[in-house]
C-alpha cells in the first residue's frame, strides 16, 4: 500500500514540475524562442510524451512493485519534470522578468537531460520481468550507470558559458575540468543505447512464450522510432530539410508519438494488457507503413513523369498533379492486397499457407462427390490448418 501511494505521489510531482515549466515557458515570447531554434509547441509536445513514462512507470510500480521497470520510468518522469521547470524558469527569467537563482537552474536544467539515455538503457535491460539476462550482463548496467558519470560532469562542471544558455555563466564551473571539453558525451549516450538495444535483441532470441510476445511490444515500438530516424535521414540526406522548416517540424511531432510508444509498449508488455493483440498490430504496421511509402513514392514519380511529359503542350503541373492523384487511388487496391500476401508469406507463413489449403480445399470441393474422400480430406485440411492434437469426424444421418 506504502509503494503505490509513493509511486502515485511520485507522478503527481512529475505533473506538477512539468506543468509549471510549461506555465513558465508559455509566458516567453514567442520570437526569442524562434530565435533560439526552439518552439513552443513542439517542447511542450516532448514534455508531454516524456511524462507519459512516468505515467507508465507510476501504473507499473504500483501493480508490481517488484518490478524495478516501473520505478525507473518514474524516476525518468521525475528527471525530466524537474529539468522542464528548469528550463522554464530560466527562459522566463532571461526574456521577461529578472528571477533568482537562474543561474542554478540553467546548470541544473544543462545537466539533468542528458540522464534520460541511461534510465532508458537501465529499463531496457531490466525489461520485462526486471532482471537481467544472467550475471554476465551486470557489467552492461553499470556502463549505463558509469558511462553516464563523464557526461554529467561534462555539462556540469566546465567553466564558462552553460551549453544550454549560453548567456549564463556556470557558476559551479571547476577551473580544472577543461579537460572534459575534449569528451564525446554523444558517443558515451549512443554506447549506452547500444548496449541496451543488444540486451533487448539477445533476450529476444532466447524468448519463448508469453516472454516473447512481451518482447514483441517493445520491438515493435523501438522498430518504428528507429525506423522513422533513418527515413528522416535519407530525406534529410536527399533533398535537406531545415530545422525550421514546416516538413523538420512535422518530423519532429511524429517522433514524439513515435517515441511515446515505446512506455506504452512497455507497459502493456509488462502488465500483460492484450498482449497477443501484437501480431495483428505488427502486420498491420507492415502492410500499411509499407503502402505508404510505396503509394508515396509512386505519386512523387508519377507527377515528375507526367510534369515532363505534359508540360509542353499545357505549362501547367495541375493536370499532372490530378492524373497522378488518380494513377495512386487505382493502385491503392491492388498494392494492398500484394504487400498482404507478400507479408503473410515471410512474417506470418503459418496463416499463409493456412489460407492456402482453405483455397485448394474449397475448389476441389466442388467436384468431389464421393463422402469418404471427402472427409478423409476434411480431415486432412483440418490439421494442416488447426493443428490439433486429435480430429473426428461425425456424419448424421438424414432421413426421408
């Protein structure tokens, strides 16, 4: 009873810091926030998909307080609630009013961030049941706790202009830290989640069972995030997309969602929430993610093609735009039912060939007319299918 009230007090604090830091940045204009390659929106968008961890992590901890899944989520809640009325509080302070302490809470709020990679690698390592894979594994938690210790001390200790405001000067800075200036704390956050995607990748392979569908969740909500970043990166790598851009934008709000899904995931997997209901949802993100990107690319290349054919005899792209709108609505059909059958085939053979059978039995049973054939085929069909363990089958008699 003690835990759930603390994992309940705990997330009433997560909500409390980081709608206060959201009050705060609410009140800055929006032009120094433009000005500094932020936005409004989009941070409090962030802010709120990073309190649905502690949401997860509150719901978890107190169901199974044992768990320490659940209180990590919290504690990344806490972490960011705390840095998100920092952060707050330091931009109101410098843009519209004169507050104390916010040279404190621009160190704080320069520092605390970076946390969040190794609570998440932690969790991920723990995840489902809270326990690593086996005592080989341990030197992999202490790397998300150690590696993290050179990255703090990084944003903490340098002397100078604070990274996060560079107008603040650190007034914690140590003369004798210049030497971390040279650090990669990028390289020391990629390691962590590294090794945390390779623990979850080993446990997967091992898995059985309702271990493995909990697995599934979680790989299905890190494919999409990861998935989304190297989409991102080959259009940025493709045609460049400015950070300020409307289309850099729209990334932006997507991989929130996106990486909103991955407590979540976390959270049904745990608590075992229709946790068979992730095979239906796998397929369906194959089959339409999949659609979209080849409907997409279709329509790109149909208005590029039809451009250069129609525009001397029209100089105008509506008509393209218009053929190319309807060369995609006449493929949507098809494409689907392709892209099914062809995930079917590789991700979900069983059901494939499954179907399969049904549609052989179905045309011969048109023609077959002899009853012990056919039952014997009926049974046939009913194991390849159903797999069971025995198959009888009773014919009534009819009388006339």
């Amino acid at each position: 009873m003690r835990t759930d009230r603390l994992a309940w007090a705990l997330l009433a604090t997560c909500v409390a810091t980081t709608g206060t830091g959201v009050a705060f940045l609410a009140l800055v204009p929006a032009e120094v926030l433009r000005s500094e390659d932020d936005s409004f929106l989009l941070s409090v968008t962030f802010a709120l998909i990073l309190l649905v961890f502690g949401a997860v992590g509150a719901v978890v901890a107190s169901r199974i307080p044992a768990n320490p899944v659940g209180w990590i989520f919290l504690a990344l809640g806490l972490v960011e609630g705390l840095y998100e009325l920092a952060y707050g509080y330091t931009h109101y302070s410098l843009a519209v009013d004169a507050l104390p302490a916010t040279a404190y809470t621009a160190w704080f709020a320069n520092w605390s961030s970076p946390l969040s990679p190794a609570l998440i690698g932690l969790a991920f390592l723990l995840f489902p049941d809270g326990r690593l894979l086996s005592r080989r594994w341990r030197p992999a938690s202490w790397l998300c706790v150690l590696a993290i210790v050179p990255v703090v001390a990084h944003y903490a200790l340098l002397p100078g202009p604070i990274s996060e405001f560079p107008s603040v000067q650190n007034p914690l800075g140590v003369e004798g830290a210049d030497f971390l200036r040279d650090f990669n704390s990028d390289l020391a956050i990629f390691s962590i989640l590294c090794c945390a995607a390779v623990g979850v990748f080993v446990r997967f392979r091992r898995s059985r069972g309702i271990e493995r569908q909990q697995l599934k969740w979680f790989a299905w909500s890190a494919g999409l995030v990861a998935g989304f970043i190297l989409f991102v990166t080959l259009v940025d790598a493709v045609i460049g997309l400015d950070d300020d851009s409307p289309g850099a934008m729209a990334a932006g709000y997507v991989f929130a969602v996106f990486l909103g899904g991955l407590p979540v995931s976390a959270g049904i997997a745990i608590l075992r929430y229709r946790l068979y209901d992730i095979d239906v949802v796998i397929k369906r993100t194959l089959v339409y993610g999949s659609l979209t990107i080849l409907l997409g690319a279709s329509y790109l290349a149909l208005v590029l093609i039809f451009r250069l054919a129609l525009s001397p005899l029209t100089g105008q792209s509506d008509l393209a735009v218009a053929g190319s709108t309807l060369a995609v609505a006449a493929l949507f059909r098809p494409l689907r039912s392709r892209i099914q059958q062809g995930v079917d085939r590789r991700f979900y053979r069983a059901r494939y060939d499954a179907l399969r059978t049904l549609d052989s039995f179905s045309a011969r049973l048109r023609d077959e007319l002899d009853l012990e054939t056919l039952g014997a085929d009926l049974r046939h069909v009913a194991h390849d299918t159903m797999q069971p363990a025995h198959v009888t089958l009773w014919l009534r008699e009819t009388r006339r």
